[in-house]
C-alpha cells in the first residue's frame, strides 16, 4: 500500500505540471519521503488505517524543522469552521500549485500534496488528530476531550470532578505515563442532563451517577403493578354467517367434540 502511495505521490509531485518537484518542496522532505517512516519509532502508539502514514510523515518533517506547533496550527486551521479552504479536497483546486496554499508551512503542503494524490483527502480529520497526539506525547502531554451539557464557566462542579477523574485514570490504567501533564479540551454536548463523559486515550469514562439517580426516582414514582393477576375476560359468542360452508365446519366441529368425548369415556 505504501509503496503505491509513494509512486503516486510522486507522479504527483513530479510529473503534474513541471519536470521537478515545485519551489516549495525541500530537498530535505523528499529525503525524509524515501525513508521507512512508516516503520520508525513515534511518542506514541496509533491505532488506525493506512492514514496513518500520513500523519507519521508529517511529524517526521515537523520534528525535522522544530516547527510542530506551526504545523499543527495550519492543519487545525483547515479544519476550522469558517475557512474557505476547509472543503478543498471537493474542489478542483491543486494543493501543489494553487496560490491559495502558498501561506501553509511546506510540510504541510508536502504532506497535503501527497494525501490528494492518492485520493485520501477525506481523511484529514483523522490525520489532524493523530498528528496533535503525537506533538503532544512528544511533550509528554495526553489531551482529555470532556463533554459537558453546557459551557465550562457553567458547570464548575462537572469541570472539576472530571479532573479528578481524569487523574485517577491517568493513575490507574496508564502507569507508564506517570508524571504526563493533562490538557483539557472542552466539548458541549446539550443532550448531556448533567455531569460528564472524558476520553482520555483510548478510554471513555462517563459520570453515571445523574442517570442513576434519576432512574431511581422514575422507578420509586412509579405505581405498583401486580402483572400475575389480570382482569377477568369475558368471552363473546362467535357469530357465524349461516350459509354452507358455516353448516359444513359446525358438523364437523361436532363430530371432533363427539369423538373426543368418546375418547375420554372409553380411552381409545
């Protein structure tokens, strides 16, 4: 897959409009394209399809050129709400020509460049994200995504409690990042009734205690219903059409009646 993706990129950097690579492009990020990247060490482990890869060079030129939080700055900012540039990859425009892309950082660009090449666009969102996860391990970070029914200024209690809970599953379920900071970063959710949900790695942690509480009013506010003992029901007579199809079905339900009886007297 990633050899294919590399003749692919490639053929797009190289082959597109000109004979060589654009102004742009450093020699230095084709240098880094021809490696085996995608088998190196990285801060942390990622979990995902071959977009991976792409998330993987972009850090590699990154760290190359010590300008992570640039890099991770242009991508956030192709993500954002707002930006004309957000809907590129449905357009027509060329990520290694178009004058619009001239104010991302090269690495970007490159990296960009190549995702288009291949038609993998649409990942960026996911590419964006693993590429955050990575800068920040390197800073020995781990980002905390928590989701509250409203704005942190209104919900101080829920803010301060996910932080406990965050510490504790830090503590807990990720010994080997003893001593990490933990970045906050606040989610609303309105169909939240109150509380908190965190994801910390690759953990949810929800804050039950709402739920439960309101399922136990609800159940204690219910009436008591005794489901053994159901009203008596009265049984209609069954009207029959008289015609002969009716006659016919009434001798032979009295034959059947007849025969079991004798049945049960004699035990046939």
């Amino acid at each position: 897959m990633r050899r294919s993706m590399l003749t692919s990129a490639v053929r797009g950097l190289r082959q597109a409009r000109w004979n060589t690579a654009p102004a742009w492009v450093k020699p230095q990020f084709l240098q880094i394209y021809e490696t085996d990247f995608a088998n190196a060490e990285y801060p942390e482990r990622a979990v995902g399809g071959d977009y991976v890869n792409f998330s993987k060079l972009m850090f590699q030129l990154a760290t190359a050129e010590k300008k992570e939080d640039k890099y991770l700055s242009d991508v956030q900012g192709l993500l954002s709400k707002g930006n004309r540039l957000a809907t590129f990859w449905r357009t027509e425009s060329n990520v290694a020509t178009d004058k619009e892309f001239d104010n991302l950082e090269p690495g970007v660009r490159f990296v960009l460049r190549w995702m288009q090449s291949c038609s993998a666009m649409d990942n960026l969102e996911e590419v964006a994200k693993i590429f955050g996860i990575y800068i920040k391990a390197a800073k020995k970070t781990i980002v905390v995504d928590v989701t509250l029914a409203g704005l942190p200024t209104s919900q101080a209690k829920n803010v301060e409690a996910a932080k406990q809970a965050a510490e504790a599953t830090l503590a807990s379920h990720f010994p080997e990042k003893k001593g990490w900071k933990l970045e906050f970063n606040y989610l609303v959710d309105p169909g939240i009734i109150d509380g908190w949900r965190l994801e910390i790695g690759s953990m949810v942690v929800e804050d039950m205690r709402v739920y439960l509480d309101a399922w136990n009013k609800a159940a204690s506010a219910a009436a008591s219903v005794d489901y053994t003992h159901g009203p008596t029901i009265k049984s209609l007579p069954t009207v029959w059409p008289q015609n002969a199809e009716t006659d016919m079905l009434a001798d032979w339900c009295d034959d059947l009646a007849a025969f079991d009886a004798e049945e049960a007297l004699h035990g046939f």
